[in-house]
C-alpha cells in the first residue's frame, strides 16, 4: 500500500464554537485550527477541509472538473466514511463490505478523495493525474480501474438504481446462505445522490421498487444543495422529495444543516435502525461550499474554481494557499483508521465464515464458488435438445424451457421481466417470489410459486424498464449473481443507458428481449422494432445473439451464462420459428463462432451465400433447396451473432465467406444498417428501412418481402448480375 507524503502545515489559530460551527456563514468555519494538540472537532473540520481542498485542487490542475459538489457534500461524507462504512481499503472486495456508491458520479473526486484518504490503493499522484490519459482517476468513477469503485456512475439516477439492485443482492444471499447463529451476508448499500439523479426517471423507478420491497439496508444520502448544472432547483425540481419519498415506502429524515456532523451521524445511525423500508436523508448542502464569490451557484458546479477563487477560498477557509494537495497528519490519521477498523471487521468476518464453513460445508463451498464466478460441474445437464420439427417452436419459448433448466442447477440465476412473464416466458417455475416474507398475502395473481420471500429467483421489476436494466447492472456488479432480465426488443430502448453500462463495466448481465421483428403482427409499428438490432449491436461489448431455432437457442444461453465479462442480448421471436434437423445441418453450436455454414452447395462450390439471423433463417434455408432444385449452388449460414463472429481468426472468417464469393445475399427483418460489412459492396440485404405496420405477422412479413419467393428472385438477379447466361 502506498502512504502519502505527509506534508506539516502551519494554519494559523482559531477557536470556534459549537454554535458557531453549526452556521453556514463563511466566517464562522472552524478549518482555521493549529496543527498540533487539535482536539477532536477540530480534527474532523481539518479532515473535512482535506477532502474539500483536495478535490479543489485536483480539479483545478485538472483544469477540468466538479469541484462544487465535494465541497458541498464533504462533511456528510466524512461521517459516512470514517464513522459507519463498514469496508476494508487494504482489500476492497471483502465479501461483506458496506457497499458505497456514488450516483453522482461527477462529483467523482470526491470518492477519488476519500479512496486515496481511508487507505485504498490510490496514490496522491493519482489525484495530481486527475482526468488525464491513463490515470485511475477518470472524470466519473470507473468500475474495474480504480479499487474501491463499486459500480460506474456518471449517468445521473444509475448509481442510485444500481444501488437498489445490491440491496437486492444482499437480501438475496443473506436469504440464501445465513444460517441461525451464522450471518455471513449482512451489511448497508449507501448512495450519494445529487438532485440531478433525484429528477432522471430511473431512480424513481428504482425507488418505487425498492419502497416496495422494503430494503431496509438501503441508504441514501442526498446531497440537497438545490442547485444543478444550469439553475437553482427553484426554477426545475420543486416537488417535495420527502414527501415523494415517503409515498414510496420510505423512511425519510432531513438534515438541514450539511456541515453539523452530529446531526448527520444521528440520521444515519436512525436510517442504520430502520430495518423494514430503505431511508432517504435529505442533507441540506450549499454547493461549492467555502468560496466566497461561487458558493451556492452552478458555477461551482462543473468548472474549476479559478486560480484566484481557489486562493480567496482557501483563505476564508483558513487553509494555506500554497502548496496544493495538502493532508495534515491528523486529517490523514482520522481517515487512515479505516484500514485499522477494516482489518478487524475482516478479521472477525473470516472467523465468522470458518465457522460457518465447520457447519456448513456444503453451503460454505458453494458460496465461494458462487462469488468466485465458478460453474458448478453439471450446470447445464438438464438443458434440453429439441427434436427436428418442421412446424417448430418460438425461440422464447424454448428460451423459456431452457431458462427453467438451468435456473433448477444455478442458484446463481435470478431475474424477472418488466411486467411481462407470460410474453417473454422468462418465469422461473417453482423458484419463489422474490418479496419480503413478512407481507405474504397468498396466492396473488402473478406470482409463480415456490415460496415467497427474498430467496425467490423471480424478480418482478413491474412495467420499469430502464430501473430493470440497471438495477441488474447493480445485482451483476456484486457478484456471485447472473442476472437476467425481460421484456419486447423494441423497448431495449428504454433501458439502453442500462445495457451501454454493462458493456462498459465488462458485466454480466442477460438481457432477454422477445417480440423481436415486425412478424409480432397485430401490435403494429409502436411495438415491432426496427433499428433496434442495429443500435445494440452498436454498443461495443455486447453480444448481441438472434439464436435460429430451439437448438440455437439452448446454445446461445449457454454461452451467456459462461460470458463472464460481457453482457449478452438475447434477442427471440414471438412466433414458431422450426426446429432444425441436425441430422441434415450442421450442429447448433456452431453458434459459438458467430457464424457457421449450415447448409453447403452440394458440389462445395457455391454461387451465392446466403445469410440470415434468427427467424429469418428458416426462410433461407427453404430458398436454398428452392435455388439447388434450379441448379443453383447455394451455401445457408445462419449467423445469429455479429460480435462472436467478428472475434474468430481471418481463416475461420474466411472459410464461412470466402472472399472470392462476391454474391452475398443477407436476410433480415430490421434495419439493413451495418450488413454491408459482411455482403460487401456487390452484395444485398433483404431487411426493414421503414416502420412496420398493424396487421396479421404473416401478413406483414408477406407484404416486407420476407417470403421464399423474394429471396429466390433477389438472389438469382444477383447471380445474374455477375454470370449473365
Ligand atoms: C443522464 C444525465 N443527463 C445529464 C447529465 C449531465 N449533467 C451532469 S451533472 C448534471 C446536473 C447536476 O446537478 P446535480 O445533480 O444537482 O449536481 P450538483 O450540481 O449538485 O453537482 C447534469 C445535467 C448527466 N451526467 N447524466
């Protein structure tokens, strides 16, 4: 662990008062306190005021930054950090560690601060590379590169959701491996939220869902400073939080003073004993507080201070000018503790679990293995293997099948829909309602069955999908859960903040999506997607799979379950796609490589490649013997994931499109956007550039071109283009 230079400072004496503490005027801020023989309020102001200047300065070299929400939130966050948060510096994924976010993941030196500070592995220097090219310090907090970071926040209101989702998680594992006298899963999820992340409709979702719940363990900080990037709150958000908040089912409190740390403390341990509904304190804060010409307005919110208003700051908060990036000894030694507290919270965690491990070994193992992201051996024996049939089965429903079967062998796997389980078929039979216990009500409609209680696999998210998307993103960040969601591709739309998340964080997270092309028929053009296979495979990171038939789809679960640093989209049909018969194709798995030959021209030679993803490969597949019985050298490949393609070897890539085989005909119903990659220039695309409509599916198809028919004619015009004879 690197110690920081611990640099000796003279600040020049003065006394405060209590009373005088508790004020927010500037001139009756305590930070101006000698050196030495402080006494222990005055050694919480000089930490304060060590967070406070450390982001200053760090934005100011940075000369990029936020600047005024640390400074605003400091003193809340000191109290958090040195006197509640139960975590461990010198290991940041002790499994039973307090989970801190920052939702407002600009304030993000702030958390930079407070890493660097406790004791995390996070050099001062890092702080002096603030925002610069190869740093762990980026302008918002990265999940992965910087210890300490739980989750990746920037996008206001995520953090706050992805909060619900560990809170979830915690009950979830406590539901699941605690035993009478043998907690080994019990502790806080704590959120600092801005107004910003209080306005974004997503934490509202995820705080719907949490109120219902009534996740206890779930605190959230809110850092009232009523002032964002561009206005005071008086002009955008003046709905009453509290009451807001209440109406959802939770506890609030207000702090009106942000610097009286005992007033914070009393919240936060009042919020620590609720244990039945999570708890919002609304902690009344001044943005940019300490400068005397931008305290308490949005100029403080985005921009360095200015070398002048950091000098003037610094002086009306008695702290010296020069140099920058001071940490008194005792602001250090307060926060520092934490790796002495955490040591022994980890220290009695590890006796607690070898104890666990004596009675329950068989549990104890699984666990481990569960948070080490290890498949048990047999995960995926029940899978099944779907019979040849011409008349077939839709790809969610075999989804369903297989979904089920591997939920039975993995506890791991967990996840519901929004408010669509009949549709998409993603109910887990038999696996419980996840719920609290205690308001078991009988046999509601819509619960599945199997126990109720917050060790059921079945989340039901209700009709919130972008808070289902992220607070998946929060349970797959935690580890030890593979998390799935549900819901129509067209609304991939309402949670694409959520899946961009994953993808950046290299998460996890199974994104069902059903309903997938216009052939969902009566619904028509507001429910049949278009652009929507386009825009996700435009996220890099994810995979993006449209399985051909039940047996591809077996496959492609199989391979989002062993995915471990990517989230997978799953992408199936509403309406009977058939069931391949393996005997006469190639084998299902050759999903694995993206892009596979299903079928070859019989003399290995073809004229035209035909190419087509998930529904649409039934249709090729008929045009094919259609174009053989004329005597057309015709080769089908199903190609139901662009991403896994792309990653296999030129010689692989190769084989499938040979280069010299320029007729290349790609079907498939969305957006023919980025097909041209693969059918190159002298290619086509039989696709949708246009809304679809509100008729019968085969209808719809029919009328779009998706019939044998015009994929023969597209493709003997196009072998007639290059062989005229
Ligand atoms: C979804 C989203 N929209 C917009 C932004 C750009 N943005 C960053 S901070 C901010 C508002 C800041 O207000 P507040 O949340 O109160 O933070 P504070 O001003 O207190 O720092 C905005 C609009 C964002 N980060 N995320």
């Amino acid at each position: 662990m690197t110690q920081p230079k611990v640099r000796k400072i003279r600040i020049p004496k003065k006394k405060s008062s209590a009373k005088s503490r508790k004020e927010n005027n500037l001139k009756s801020r305590s930070s101006a306190l000698p050196a030495k023989n402080l006494d222990l309020e005055q050694m919480e102001q000089l930490a304060i005021n060590t967070v406070r200047f450390l982001s200053v300065d760090a934005v100011q070299k940075a000369n990029s930054g936020h600047p005024g929400l640390p400074m605003g939130a400091a003193s809340m966050a000191y109290v958090l950090w040195t006197r509640f948060l139960r975590h461990y510096p010198a290991n940041p994924l002790w499994l039973n560690r307090d989970r801190f976010v920052l939702s407002a993941g600009h304030g993000s030196i702030l958390l930079y601060s407070l890493l660097h500070l406790t004791g995390y592995d996070l050099p001062l220097e890092q702080l002096k590379q603030f925002r610069q090219w190869g740093s762990k310090t980026p302008g918002h907090p990265e999940r992965g590169l910087t210890p300490g970071v739980e989750t990746t926040t920037g996008p206001l209101g995520q953090g706050l959701a992805n909060s619900v989702g560990f809170a979830i998680a915690e009950k979830y594992q406590a539901s699941l491996y605690n035993r009478p006298g043998h907690e080994i899963i019990n502790h806080y999820t704590c959120v600092l939220a801005s107004d910003g992340d209080l306005m974004e409709g997503v934490s509202s979702e995820a705080a719907s869902l949490a109120g219902h719940l009534e996740l206890g363990k779930l605190i959230c900080l809110y850092d009232d400073n009523q002032i964002t990037l561009s206005a005071s709150t008086h002009i955008t958000f003046t709905e009453d939080r509290a009451k807001r908040f209440e109406a959802y089912g939770w506890h609030t409190q207000t702090v009106e003073n942000g610097n009286d740390l005992e007033e914070i403390d009393k919240a936060i341990r009042e919020a620590q004993a609720i244990g039945d509904r999570p708890s919002l304190i609304l902690v009344r804060t001044h943005i940019g507080y300490g400068s005397p010409h931008k305290q308490d307005t949005f100029e403080a919110h985005g921009s360095p201070l200015g070398v002048e208003e950091v000098k003037f700051t610094k002086q009306a908060m008695g702290w010296p000018i020069e140099p920058p990036f001071i940490i008194p000894d005792e602001a250090l030694a307060l926060f520092r503790a934490a790796l002495k507290k955490g040591k022994a919270y980890e220290t009695e965690w590890n006796m607690r679990f070898s104890a666990y491990t004596k009675s329950f070994p068989d549990l104890a193992k699984k666990f481990q293995q569960e948070m080490a992201d290890e498949l048990r051996s047999g995960w995926d024996e029940e899978v099944p293997t779907f019979p040849a049939d011409p008349k077939g089965m839709a790809t969610r429903a075999a989804s369903g099948k297989v979904l089920n079967a591997l939920s039975r062998k993995l506890s791991t796997l967990i996840g519901g829909s929004a408010d669509l389980d009949p549709s998409t078929d993603t109910a887990l039979k038999a696996m419980g309602d996840f719920e609290n216990p205690n308001n078991e009500t009988g046999n509601l409609q819509g619960s599945i069955g199997g126990g109720w209680s917050y060790g059921g696999h079945n989340l039901h998210f209700g009709v919130r999908e972008h808070a289902m998307g992220s607070i998946a993103n929060g349970l797959g960040v935690y580890g030890g859960i593979i998390p799935f969601t549900a819901t129509f591709l067209t609304f991939s739309d309402y949670m694409r903040p959520s899946i961009r998340l994953a993808a950046l964080m290299k998460r996890r997270v199974v994104f069902v999506f059903t309903h997938d092309s216009i052939a969902l028929g009566e619904d028509g053009p507001i429910h049949q997607p278009i652009e929507q296979l386009a825009s996700l495979r435009a996220i890099p990171n994810l995979l993006v799979i449209r399985p051909a038939d039940a047996n591809e789809t077996a496959e492609a679960w199989r391979v989002a379950i062993e995915t471990k640093n990517q989230p997978v989209a799953l992408i199936l049909t509403r309406q009977d796609v058939p069931t391949l018969d393996r005997t006469r194709f190639a084998a299902a798995n050759g999903l694995r490589r993206g892009a596979y030959v299903l079928a070859d021209a019989p003399n290995g030679k073809p004229d035209i490649i035909l190419i087509a993803t998930g529904s649409e490969v039934g249709l090729i597949v008929e045009a094919s013997q259609k174009l053989i019985d004329k005597k057309i050298s015709v080769r089908a490949v199903s190609m139901p994931c662009w991403e896994l393609f792309d990653a296999q070897p030129q010689s692989y890539r190769d084989k499938v499109f040979p280069p010299h085989i320029r007729s290349r005909l790609a079907v498939e119903a969305g957006a023919t956007q980025g097909w041209c990659k693969y059918v190159g220039d002298e290619g086509d695309v039989i696709g949708v550039d246009r809304f679809g409509a509100s008729a019968p599916g085969k209808i719809v198809m029919k009328e779009y071109g998706f019939t044998v028919d015009n994929v023969c004619d597209r493709a003997r015009k196009m072998i007639g283009r290059k062989k005229p004879n």
